[in-house]
C-alpha cells in the first residue's frame, strides 16, 4: 500500500523506527518495486532505551 501512495506522490512524510539490535536477516521497509525517492530529515527523536525514531519529508 505504502508502493502505491508513493508512486501518486501522496506521501509527505515518512517516520521510521530504528531498535538497537542487530538481526541475522529481515523483511524489506517497502514491497518491490517503488519509486526512488528523495528524502529531507526533518527531525530525530530519542529514547533512553536506544530506540530512535527519524522523520523525513518527502522533497
């Protein structure tokens, strides 16, 4: 869903969270294939725990 609200620029910020810890293997952010797009951080947020938090706007 994420693909497609990217793909008709409908998206004007993006927040993701980063844990402290490392895994052995993942699942990608976004599904195949979306668009490239460029992004501007806009702030950072974090947390005793480790835990960041980053925001970026969609340029």
């Amino acid at each position: 869903m994420v693909r497609e609200f990217l793909q008709k620029r409908l998206v004007n910020e993006i927040g993701i969270s980063i844990h402290p810890r490392l895994l052995g293997d993942g699942i990608a952010l976004f599904a195949q294939p979306y668009p490239e797009t460029e992004l501007e951080l806009v702030r950072v947020k974090q947390y005793p725990s480790g835990l960041l938090q980053v925001f970026y706007r969609v340029k």
